[in-house]
C-alpha cells in the first residue's frame, strides 16, 4: 500500500512537472508572437513608406517591382491567425505553422468577440488540445487538423478533431492512449477537463474511424 501512494505521489509531481513546462512553452509563444507582430507592424509602416517614396519620384518600375515582392510574400502572411485575441494568435499561430511544415492538412475556422477567459487558461486548453492533435496526426498517412472556435450566447465554443493511427481508449471520459501502454490517462486531456471545470463547461471526447474529436464549451461571461 506504501508503495502504491509513492507511485501515485510520483505521477504526480510528474503530472505537475509536465503542465509546467507546458506553460512555460506557451508563455515562450505569447512573447514569440508579441514580438512578430512588432516586427510585421514595422515592416508594413517600412513598406508603405517606400511606395510612398516611389510613387513621389514616379518610379514606377521601381514601384511595381516592389509591389510584386510584396505579393510574393503574402501567402507567408495570409497564414497569421489574425482573430484579435494575443492568445489565440499565439498559440493557434504556433501550432499552425508547425502543422504546414509537417505537411499537415488544416483547416480552421475562428470567430470570436471578447474572451473572458483567462489568458493562462485558454493558453493551457488550446496548447494541450493542438498538441495532443498535432502528435496523433502526425503518425498517419494523411495527417489533417480541423479546428473551430466561436463565441456564441455568452459560451466559448471549442471544436477540434484531428485523424489517428492505432488504438484509443475512453474511459470513465478519461483518454487512454498506446503511448503510455494504456495504463495511464493522459495528461494534455486532463488539464483542459481541469481548466474546463473551473468555468463551468462542457467538456466531451470522442472517436471513431480513426478521428478524434474533443468538443469544449465554457462559461464566458465575465464576473464581476
């Protein structure tokens, strides 16, 4: 029985030990993202300045020569998560363009007012959810990302399901996965049903033909 409560002591300060290093990696992608907006406003403040500067002196090869560079690069830039909230822009951004350089199908669809939920927490629901997602696809054939996240009727709704190899389990509403020898539920999971009970939410998993979905709803009206 004593080693029965070490081992579970163990798992977690283990669990503890993983959700901090995770937080600290989504904190990393808030300033990473901080940091690349500052640059993007500079570089289109820069670039509208030098058409200015082009069109004043009627340069106009010069002007469409500049011009073209700048479509050449917006496919680059029409993949910036724009949905006006820094932590969304961050972690989706993030997690995005990590999908396209695996060659990853995603899709997604963001449409959002104001978020009343706290920054760390909706950080911690979307950093665990993209990465369990990203991870499974990533051991398939055709890995593909499907994510939607809506306000509606004072709700954040959170949609996400993503294609997987092998075999899942569920639980009691607990995942179990091959990764670890479906002795363990894991850890991404329950950290979101933590966050998700704190807000008085709705929280939902589920699989079949090889797609995971997880379907999240929380209360975001704020308290005063």
């Amino acid at each position: 029985e004593e080693i029965s409560k070490n081992e579970k002591l163990n798992a977690g300060l283990r669990n503890l030990e993983e959700l901090y290093n995770k937080e600290k990696s989504y904190h990393q992608q808030l300033l990473q993202h901080k940091e690349q907006e500052r640059e993007l406003q500079q570089r289109v403040q820069r670039n509208i300045a030098k058409l200015e500067q082009l069109l004043e002196k009627q340069d106009f090869a010069a002007l469409e020569q500049h011009f073209d560079q700048l479509l050449a690069s917006s496919d680059k830039l029409q993949r910036v998560v724009l949905s006006g909230n820094r932590v969304v822009d961050a972690v989706v951004g993030y997690w995005r363009e990590r999908a396209y350089a695996d060659g990853m199908d995603w899709q997604s669809e963001i449409n959002i007012a104001e978020i009343a939920v706290d920054d760390m927490d909706l950080a911690i629901i979307l950093g665990n959810a993209l990465e369990n997602a990203h991870t499974a696809a990533k051991g398939t054939s055709n890995p593909s990302i499907s994510l939607k996240i809506t306000t509606k009727n004072g709700l954040l709704l959170i949609a996400l399901s993503n294609n997987f190899q092998g075999e899942v389990r569920i639980k009691d509403g607990k995942y179990y996965s091959a990764k670890r020898g479906f002795r363990q539920p894991g850890t991404g999971l329950a950290n979101i049903r933590l966050v998700v009970e704190k807000y008085q939410g709705y929280f939902k998993i589920n699989s079949d033909n090889q797609l995971f979905r997880l379907q999240l709803a929380l209360n975001n009206r704020r308290q005063d």
